[in-house]
C-alpha cells in the first residue's frame, strides 16, 4: 500500500510550496528544499517543534496574500499558481512527520511527529474553513475557468469540491463545529495507530511446540535456557502460521497476534467511527462512506456493496472448494483432530498441500530469492521495462543504522532518491508501505526532485546467514517499489496535482507490477539460487505457476471480508445505537466459510480502518484495473519495453492530471472491462 493520507484529490491535503516562495529563514534540516540528502542525524524534537513553528508562521503570511491578490490568468503570480504552490512547505513537513513517527527509534523524536502531524492537520482543517479564501478560489473559478487547460480545470475544481466537503456550505457557527469534530477525528486516528505501533507483546514456546519450523528460523527465537521468545509481528506470525506442527502453537500465536492493541484500540475505533459519521452528517451525507465517495472512482456507497456482494457471490464456490482441499488433507493428517478447517490452519495446510498435490516446496522456492540478489533483480526488471535505473549510494544520513539508500535514473536523467527500510524493529510501522517524503518540484530552474521510503517488515535472517524471502514476499515487494516507481517518476506544471489520484485508483499500477513476479521472462533475471547462482529451473518455476491460484479463492474471499468490515463500519454506524464491531466481524466472517475465531479482534491492530476509512474495497476494484492494464503486456509480450515505456509515459508520468478512466481509456485504446481481472482468478 502507499500510505494513503494524502492520496486524496484535496488542496489542503496534497499542495506544495516550492523555495522561491518566502522560504522559512533558518536551516532546519527538516525545510530545506535541496537535492542535498536530507539530515536524518540532526533531526530531533526540538527540530521537530521549530519546523512546525516556522512552517505556520509562513503559511499564514501565504494564505493572507492570496486572498488580498485575486489575479487571474495562469502566469507567475496568478491565483492558480498561487494555490498550487501555497502548501508546498505543509505538505512537505507533514510527509516527513509520518515518516519521522513510523520509523524512528527514539521515543521523543516520535512522540515529536505525532503532535506534528497533528499540529500540521489541525492547521489544513482550520484552513479548509477559511471561508475568505474559499470566496477566492470561487471567485478565481469564475474569472479564469473558461481559460484554464483541462488539467488546470481539474485542479481548481477539485479544490473547489473538497472545500465544499469540508464545511463551506455551512455557516461560520457549523464550521466551528465541524473543526471541533475533525479536531477529535484526528486525535483518534493518531491513538489508534500509536497504539498499534507500540504494541510489545511476546509469547514463549518450547522446543517441542516449534516442531515443524526450520532451525534457521526458530534460531533467532532461542533464549539460553533453551526455550524461544517470539515478538508479535506479522514475519512470526507467518512463520509459525505455515511449519509449525502443532495446532496449539498455530492457535496461540494467532490469537495472540489478532489481539494486538486489545482493548484500547476498540474503544478508541468506535470513537472514530462515531465522530466520522457526525462529521458527514454535519455535512448532510447519510454516512462517512457516501462522503468518502465523492472523490472516488466508485462515486456512491451502492457502486461498492454491489461489487463486493456480487464479488463474494461468485468466489463463494471456489472457497468451498479451496476449503475442501485442505479439509481432505488435515483428515489424512490428524483424524484425531475435528475436520473443521480454523483460520489457524488455512497457511499450514496449504502448504502442505502445495508440498503434496503440486510438489512445490516453498522452502526449495525461498533459495532463489535470496533479498539482496531479489533487490538487484527487482531494479533490473524495471530497468528492462521502463527504461529505470537504480544505483545504491552509501554515506548518507539515515534515521536506523539498517536503512539503506537509492538514487533512480530515466535514461540519465536523475528523477529521485529514495530509501529502504526493510525489516521489523520495535516502534516502527508494523506492515508495507511507501512513504512520500518530498515531493517533484519541477517548477523551479534547478527542479527539485522527489524522495520517498519504503517501510517493510520482511523476515531478518540471523547474522552470517542470507536473507531468503517467500516468493509472496517478492510479490509484496515489487508491489511496494511500484508505488515508489510512480512516486518518482511522476510530473506536472502544476507540483500538487499528481497527488490527487483517486484512491481507489492508486494500487493499479503497483498490483499491475504483481504479475511480473509470476513471469518466467522476468523471474529469470533474478531468481537465482544463493549456494549456487543457478537460474530458478523451468520445471520448478511451472510449479510455482501452477500454484498461483492456488487458494486464491479463500485469499481474495478474505479480502472482500476485511473491504466488507471496513465499508459496513463507515455506511452503516449508527451514531445514537452505536455499533457491536466485534459482532460486524463476526457477522460477515461467513464470507470466508470456516468458523469464527471467537475471543480474537484483529479490528484493534487493522490500520487500514485509520488511513483507509471507507477505502479498503478499493484494492479489489484498483486490481480490476491493473489486469486489464497488464492484458496489454501480454498481448505485446510481457517484457516488451516499447509497451512498458508507453504505459510510464502515459500512465505513470501523468498520473493526477487526468481522470483516471481517461488515462485507461487512452492506454487500453478501448473502455477497461474486468475481464482480464475475472481470468487472473480462475473465475
């Protein structure tokens, strides 16, 4: 996922101000825009609290002149450029307080970011009820509208759009009002992700409960006294979900994983959900989701409830027959045990049965993806497809000792830089996303160019031994760099714009690059063995192809379930009953055919309910898109440059400076359709 705060078409949410513009008058490390890498060493609280100080004060002096100077006209000085450039130090700031508070280690720096971002978001709220500069923005609109190119109309409408969402129909006593409530919202949304950041539970385990794991995984668990200490994070738990033998083990560690953040975190998600429903309502909406939805490809809450029914609707006989699958396999295995298929054994089944039915040892998979070997493969992939190229740099400052960092080529033009954080610590981000630190400015004579981070959580080997990776975890990998890709490469005259992609929109292009991790054209770039730097065998490799669908009827069931539980908490709370959430998750659990794990709430440790708020249907209806966009590469032959180079110039360059559908309809040469989509899962 990228992180999704400001993927939203909003002006006080996504515009940059560039240098040229009243620049803050001290060199704090965290304001200076420069192509000079940024001081992650220098950074501390304090830094943190004069950035946000100075940042305000700026901003402040800006907004006043915009609204003493109406000028049309698109020209240095005119209103547009004005609006477009007005947040550009905001923006800036509030990118790197998310990633300052998801990343860095130490508690002051962190505890810093999180008052800064809401500082940051307090302020963009309190400007979204500005009604003088609302009257500008209109005013400006009705004086240069009929003048403006398509995307500069796109622009100011939007703004426009999103003011009118956020209060400028009411009067000024509503608007003080709905400050208050969006004051609370982002209260809540910091709590309930600081809560799940610094959840620091563990669980101990004997030798005997870990049969089945492999000894260079339980190795890093082991204490001295010859037992093992297993944090709870998602790499542990998925090791202990697929080898461990025992149904015990499997169960503790699950319900100890889907209880991160229990019980704060419930409380704290039905506060959200409580404030985000008065919120809309305030603004007349029947629901935080109808709200959500204008901005949307999906427009209203029925376009996403007939998508995710019809979607469950059709999935439904292929998870009966996943399940039946597995089911026949614990039987043979345990007869002692109930045949009942828990949630606890979905993983460890099925690989054994991709072990068995399609000889496919994932553990044998691993040995070609080793992760350095993967990164170079990765980079070189992209490279033969869109002309990109990566070059590791060393030296530079960075906020952990493990963070490594990149520069990207097209051609040879640098466009970017950027980081990676790869595996799990305390304190950090606990899933995979790219950050956006700094955004394009190509306004300027000397173009600034973007910077972004990858924040992940891949297994870590223990020292002296490679790193090896799942081939899901190369998927997840690719998936991520793609949103890092469009972060770098993307451009426009306006610096703002391209961060208004419509979120359900923005997984297409980074699930498109999925596909590349199940080409044998591609994985032979890269999936070498790390003993002996052999390329992945065909035989092997038509294993693994063989496989990819395998259980993908229950996979893409379960995400249905997780975009079901999202959009039934934002349409259907009710504000003066409230909501049982636990018994939504329970309710819907029926998607997924197997029984309810009663006692568990993985909704306390779900992120996606904070930044994805109504949004989770979104990676289905993005991935419909993203077959069909790789349809054209398998038309063309799916390592066919001319196409990858065509869909970065007409995708990925202009992203945000036209409709989503129109740049489809361009590249596709047709309307998309979900056929592709329907094929990739067997349906």
């Amino acid at each position: 996922m990228r992180f999704l705060k400001y993927l939203i078409p909003v002006i006080f949410c996504v515009l940059k101000t560039p240098v040229y513009s009243q620049p803050p008058v001290t060199e704090n490390p965290l304001l200076v825009h420069s192509n000079k890498p940024i001081s992650w060493d220098k950074v501390n609280a304090d830094v943190i609290r004069n950035a946000i100080e100075q940042v305000i004060q700026v901003s402040d002096k800006r907004v006043k002149n915009i609204i003493e100077a109406v000028k049309p006209g698109t020209g240095p000085g005119s209103t547009l450029v004005a609006l477009d450039l007005l947040f550009y130090d905001i923006y800036d700031l509030d990118m790197k307080m998310q990633l300052i508070s998801n990343s860095n280690p130490t508690d002051s720096t962190r505890n810093a970011a999180e008052q800064g971002d809401q500082a940051l978001t307090d302020y963009q709220t309190a400007l979204s009820l500005n009604e003088p500069l609302y009257k500008t923005i209109k005013e400006y609109d009705l004086q240069s509208g009929s003048s403006l190119k398509p995307n500069q109309k796109k622009f100011i409408q939007e703004q426009i759009q999103y003011l009118e969402n956020n209060g400028m129909k009411l009067d000024g006593a509503g608007r003080k009002e709905l400050q208050v409530i969006k004051d609370r919202i982002t209260i809540l949304g910091i709590e309930f992700d600081r809560n799940i950041g610094t959840s620091r539970d563990s669980i101990q385990f004997s030798e005997n409960d870990l049969q089945g794991v492999p000894d260079n995984l339980k190795l890093k668990w082991k204490r001295p006294n010859g037992d093992y200490i297993l944090y709870i994070n998602t790499p542990n738990q998925v090791d202990i979900a697929k080898y461990a033998i025992s149904d015990a083990t499997r169960r503790q560690m699950y319900y100890k994983y889907n209880n991160r953040a229990y019980p704060k975190n419930i409380s704290v998600l039905d506060s959200l959900l409580y404030y985000r429903k008065q919120y809309a309502m305030k603004l007349g909406y029947g629901s935080y989701a109808a709200y959500k939805l204008t901005d949307k490809m999906a427009g209203v809450p029925q376009a996403v409830w007939n998508f995710e029914y019809g979607l469950a609707e059709k999935l439904a006989p292929k998870v009966t027959s996943d399940l039946a699958s597995i089911r026949s396999i614990k039987h043979q295995m345990h007869p002692e045990l109930p045949d009942t298929i828990f949630a606890w054994d979905v993983e460890y089944y099925k690989n054994i049965l991709l072990d068995t039915k399609y000889k496919l040892n994932t553990d044998e998979v691993k040995e070609y993806f080793e992760m350095n070997q993967t990164i170079r493969g990765m980079f070189e992939t992209y490279h033969r497809l869109f002309g990109i190229t990566v070059k590791e740099t060393f030296g530079l400052p960075v906020w952990y000792s493990k963070v490594r960092t990149f520069e990207m080529y097209v051609g040879n033009k640098k466009v970017g830089s950027f980081y990676f954080d790869l595996y799990p610590r305390q304190n950090k981000y606990t899933h995979f996303a790219c950050f956006a630190i700094s955004e394009a400015n190509p306004t300027v004579s000397n173009e600034i160019l973007p910077v972004a981070a990858l924040l992940c959580n891949f297994p870590e080997a223990t020292a002296g031994e490679p790193t090896l990776i799942s081939h899901q975890d190369v998927i997840i990998l690719f998936h991520e760099f793609g949103h890092l890709v469009a972060n770098m490469v993307v451009r426009s005259e306006l610096i703002t714009q391209p961060a208004s992609l419509k979120a359900d929109f923005v997984e297409a292009p980074s699930q498109f690059l999925e596909n590349f991790c199940w080409q044998y054209a591609s994985l032979k770039l890269f999936a070498k063995n790390y003993k002996t730097g052999a390329v992945l065998p065909e035989t092997l490799y038509n294993k693994l192809k063989e496989s990819e669908h395998v259980m993908d009827g229950l996979d893409y069931s379960t995400q249905v379930y997780y975009g079901m539980i999202d959009f039934t908490f934002e349409d259907k709370y009710d504000s003066i009953r409230g909501m049982d959430l636990t018994a939504v998750t329970k309710s819907l659990y029926k998607i997924r055919q197997i029984p309810f794990p009663d006692g568990t709430h993985m909704i306390a440790a779900f992120t996606h309910l904070n930044g994805y708020g109504a949004n989770y249907y979104g990676y289905l209806w993005s991935r419909v898109f993203a077959q069909d966009i790789f349809s054209v590469f398998e038309k063309n032959g799916v390592m066919d440059p001319s196409t990858g180079e065509r869909y970065r110039k007409e995708i990925l360059e202009v992203a945000g400076s036209q409709q989503e559908i129109e740049l489809l309809r361009h590249f596709l040469g047709r309307e998309p359709n979900s056929d592709a989509f329907m094929r990739s899962i067997g349906l």
